[in-house]
C-alpha cells in the first residue's frame, strides 16, 4: 500500500481495527483525518503512523 490518503476501510485494515472503531475516533477527533469538501472522510498514511506512536507514547507515560 504506497497510497498517500487512504479510505475508511483502508484505515481499518492498515491500523487492524473495525470500521466503526474508525468512525467513532473520526466523530470524536481523537483520529487525525480529512474530509475535503463535506465528502468521503480520507486519512494521510504518514499522520496515522504518527499518530500510533503518540498513542503509544501516551499509554506508557501515563504508567510509569
């Protein structure tokens, strides 16, 4: 997969998550994501890679 902007259903399958996992982090804003012009909602690859590091990062922080 070498696509910059991935669908809703890419993401699931990139980050292994449901699409409504997606879709509640997309109604929250707790998901980086685009939704150009009110259409479909797309996600840079680069960002959600980013993003799991925060994730990540966060989570151990808080259990230390």
């Amino acid at each position: 997969m070498d696509k910059e902007f991935l669908t809703v259903e890419e993401t699931a399958n990139y980050l292994r998550m449901s699409k409504s996992s997606i879709y509640k982090m997309v109604h929250k804003e707790t998901i980086p994501f685009y939704k150009p012009s009110g259409g479909r909602v797309l996600f840079r690859r680069s960002e959600l890679d980013a993003w799991v590091v925060r994730s990540v990062t966060n989570n151990m922080e808080g259990s230390v």
